[in-house]
C-alpha cells in the first residue's frame, strides 16, 4: 500500500495539471480572442477611413463648385478641403499597408485600388485648378471634371467601401464563432477536471478522510473519559502508525486515570483527617484565645476599681490636717507611688487586650533618652536598695534623641529592670547605659542595655521568652504571666527596633534595645525638647 505522501503528492500533482491545463486553456482563448478583435476593430477602422474619404471628396467638390459659381469666392477653403482629402487617403494607404496580408506576388489589392484613387484624385485636382484658371468656362470645366471623378472613382471607392463591410461582417462571425468554441471548450474541461476531481477524491482523499473521522470521533470519546476506546489500525501508512500510537496513548491514559482516582481517595481521605486534626486545634485555640481575653478582662476590671479608690482615698488623707505632716506624706507618698506602679501595670494589662484587638496606638515624638532612662532608674531604687542591688545609670544626660512613645518605651525599660530585679537569681548589680552604633549600610542606631550579673538564660531558651505566656527557667519562680518581654517586643517592633537577649561579659543577662536614629534637629529644637519635659517632671513628682 502506497504511504500518505505519495497519495498526497498525487492529489498536488493532479492539482497542479488541472492549474496548468486550465492556464494553457485561457492563453489560447485569449490570444484568439485578442485576434479577432484586433482584425473587427482595424476592418471598423479601414471602413471609417472610407467614409470619411468619400466625405472630404464631397467637401472639395462643393468647394470647388462655389469657386466656380462665384468668381469673387474664397479659395482658401478649396485648398483647405484638398489638403484634408490627401491626409485621409495617405492614413488610409498606411491602415491598409498595415493590415492587409502580404501576397505572393505583386501589391495587395486594397492598395492597389486606394492607389488608382489618389491618382484620380490628382487628376481632378489638376483640372479643378486648369478650369479656375479659365474666367470664360470655369463652371462648365469644373462640373465636367467632378462628373468624370465620380465616373472614374465611384466604383473604386464603392467597392472599397463594400469590401471592407464584408471584413467587418466575417471578423464579426469569426469572433461568434470563436466564443461559441471557447464556451464549448470550457465546458468539456470543467465537466474533465471534476471527473478527474471526483476519481481522485473516491479513490485516495474519501479512505483518508474516513480514517480521519473515525480517530476524531475516538478523541472525542477519550475527552469525555471513555479511555477503552479503540481505533482499527488499516492499512501500514502513516495514519496506521498515527493509529497504533493512538491506541498505546488510551492505554497509558486508562491507567493513570485509575492510578489518578486511587490517589485521589487517598488525598481525599488525608485532606479529611487534616481537616478534622485543623478543626480541633482551631476550635481549642478559640478556647484558649477567649478564656486569655476573658482573664485579662476580668483581671483589669477587679483591680482597677479598688486602686482607683486608693488613690483617691491618698489624696484626701494627704489633705487631712489631723495627721502629722512628715508622717501622712512620707507613708502616703510612698503608697501613691506603688499604688500609681501597680496602676500602670493594669493599664499595661489593658493595653495588652486592647493590642490584641488592633485598637492600641502609639504617640511618637522626640524624646531624650537619658532623661527617660532615669526616671525608670528612680522608681526602683527603692526596690532595689531593700535586696541590696546596685541599680545604676552609665550615661550623660540629655544623651541621645530617638523618635518614640515615649510612656511605652519607659514601662519596657522598667519591665526589664523589674525581671532582672524579680527572677534574676542572685543579683547584686544592674547597670543601664547608652550606645550609639553604626551598622554595615551606614545606618545609625541607639541602643539600651539593661545588664545584670544574674543567673542568666540559657541561650536555647532565649528565643521562647519574647511569646506571650512563656515563662522560662528564670522565670520560675511562679510570679508574672510571662507577658513582659512579648509586650516589650511588640513595643519595639512597633518602634522600628529590635530587642535581644544576650550573655553578660560577667555573666548574667544583658537585653538589647535598638532604636533607629530619627532624622537630625538643630540644636534649639532639642532644647524646646528638654524644657518640655523639666516643665511635665518637676522634682520631686514622677509620671502617671
């Protein structure tokens, strides 16, 4: 069995006959065409010629007799009228030279007879011009030259003029029965070519047009997942390979589609105990999350309306004249002090649940830092004096300026000292100081330390201790909620910053703020800084 391409070279091939044939076909016809009308329009042209001769011989005649009748006429229009007569019969010599057949022998008779009239011609204008001449006879020679003309010329130019209708008459029939022969050829070739046509489509385009079918039809079938779908492989041609690669492709698609629903029961049964796994840990972390937000909730609201009666039972005993005024302001000023401390820590608590919710702003502006560091330095001194901790500032006020809040930046520096104060072992010595440091791009940065010589953290679990509800080895000693370094964390993080644990170069803890350096101020405005703050502190008073 003869392969698809040369099935398809044959179609192209006979194709390509049928082109040329057709092309060969229309020259011909053309050309014959452009012939017989070529030989229709010149026997018009050579007829129009004639007539138009035989209208400028009608001309010269009148001309001629007018100047015969009247002596006193204008010879300028006789002239004028021989001129166009010999320009007629000279371009009708020339259309006849051009057209007619060359004969065997001799000179063609259509120029034979234009030339015997322009001998006429002569002759009459040689006598028109003799019998001006004459005054005595110039009418009766005129007349009897233009008789003689006409006896002369008449039947040449008749039989010119006859001639020529006869060409025009055949080059029409002759152009009638050329259509009539293109019609009929036409006709034979088209009715040719789709005979040939319909033998070449029967017998090698209808089998591959079948063969094509049907292995659309059995894609079609695959598409809508009938995979044991099955072509009969024919004839061993390209189609047949096309065909048996067909049928491997199905088998190869029927088995992934089983392999494919296996797995997929599979990942379906996973995905459900995942879901399920998810649904429980989500509907215990809701438990956990609402029973957090509830604590600090009812924490807050039980603490917060006793101390707001304690302080305001403060300010009134400090008012009271009774009491002794160094004892009542001495004990009642150190009761405000730690009742105020305790207040702040429950607005922390509510600013932890607040934060929680998104609903938690921060104020920024430019504050000195070695003035905030000492009034976090000054609330525990106290404390620190009873466990005989050495609590101390290394720095030089104003110090550095940094763009902060700057009520939560001192509650994160107090909650540090207080950590190291309440959970660091044996500490005698905590020291806070003031850096500025210069990183790898060039940016500048400030940064706290707070550093004790405790017991420290033990670097594994340094990480854990910044998530809320985290409590450490160091920490424990059952007191805190583990919220203190997730607050102070989410304060500096809000701040720009980083916080960081480290190992102190004695040992114990030492943590890392680091604030970003806010853009340079000129000097008067650092000053307007530092006398805001003198007029907000006085001494003697410290913040609420």
């Amino acid at each position: 069995m003869r392969s698809i391409r040369f099935k398809l070279a044959a179609l192209s091939g006979a194709a390509a006959s049928f082109a040329i044939l057709a092309a060969v076909g229309v020259l011909l016809a053309v050309g014959a065409a452009d012939r017989a009308l070529e030989a229709t329009v010149s026997a018009q042209q050579r007829l129009d010629l004639l007539t138009e001769i035989s209208a400028r011989l009608s001309d010269f005649g009148l001309a001629a007799v007018a100047v015969a009748e009247s002596p006193g006429a204008d010879l300028g229009r006789m002239e004028d009228a021989r001129s166009r007569v010999a320009a007629v019969l000279e371009a009708a010599t020339v259309r006849a030279a051009q057209t007619a057949p060359v004969p065997e022998m001799g000179v063609r008779p259509r120029e034979r007879m234009l030339a015997h009239l322009r001998a006429d011609f002569i002759l009459l204008d040689r006598q028109i011009s003799a019998a001006v001449a004459d005054a005595d006879a110039r009418g009766d020679r005129v007349r009897g030259a233009l008789n003689g003309f006409a006896a002369a010329a008449g039947p040449t130019l008749s039989l010119l003029v006859e001639s020529e209708r006869r060409a025009v008459t055949s080059a029409r029939e002759e152009a009638l029965a050329l259509s009539f022969r293109l019609r009929v050829g036409a006709v034979a070739l088209a009715a040719l070519v789709l005979a040939a046509a319909a033998l070449l489509y029967r017998a090698l385009a209808r089998p591959l047009l079948t063969r094509l079918g049907e292995m659309d039809r059995a894609a079609a079938a695959i598409g809508r997942g009938d995979l044991d779908t099955r072509l009969t492989i024919g004839p061993r041609d390209e189609l047949g390979v096309l065909t048996a690669r067909f049928n491997r492709m199905a088998a190869r698609l029927g088995r992934r589609e089983r392999r494919v629903v296996e797995d997929r029961a599979l990942l379906e049964k996973t995905i459900s105990e995942r879901t399920a796994d998810l649904t429980a840990a989500n509907a215990r972390l809701a438990a956990i999350d609402a029973s957090r937000r509830r604590f600090f909730t009812d924490v807050s609201h039980e603490l917060r309306t006793p101390l707001t009666v304690i302080i305001g039972e403060c300010d009134v005993t400090q008012r009271a004249p009774a009491i002794p005024e160094d004892l009542s302001r001495s004990v009642l000023a150190t009761i405000r002090k730690r009742a105020v401390r305790l207040h702040r820590r429950i607005e922390d608590l509510l600013r932890v649940a607040r934060s929680e919710s998104g609903e938690i702003e921060l104020v920024f502006q430019d504050v000195p830092l070695v003035p905030l560091l000492a009034d976090a330095v000054a609330g525990f001194e106290s404390v620190a004096l009873r466990q005989g901790v050495r609590l101390r500032l290394e720095a030089q006020a104003p110090g550095p300026l940094v763009h902060a809040d700057r009520e939560w930046l001192r509650q994160v520096v107090e909650g540090l000292i207080d950590n190291a104060l309440r959970h660091g072992g044996k500490v005698t010595r905590i020291t806070l100081a003031t850096t500025t440091v210069t990183g790898a791009g060039g940016e500048v940065a400030d940064q706290i330390t707070v550093t004790d010589d405790g017991r420290g953290i033990a670097p594994e679990a340094r990480a854990g201790l910044f998530r809320r509800f985290e409590r450490g080895e160091r920490f424990g000693d059952g007191t805190g909620f583990g919220l203190g370094l997730a607050l102070a964390e989410w304060v500096v993080t809000r701040h720009g910053g980083r916080i960081i644990l480290e190992e102190g170069e004695e040992g114990g803890t030492r943590v890392v703020i680091a604030l970003p350096r806010p853009q340079a101020h000129p000097e008067a405005h650092l000053q307007d800084v530092l006398a805001q703050g003198a007029r907000a502190n006085p001494p003697g008073e410290e913040d609420t």
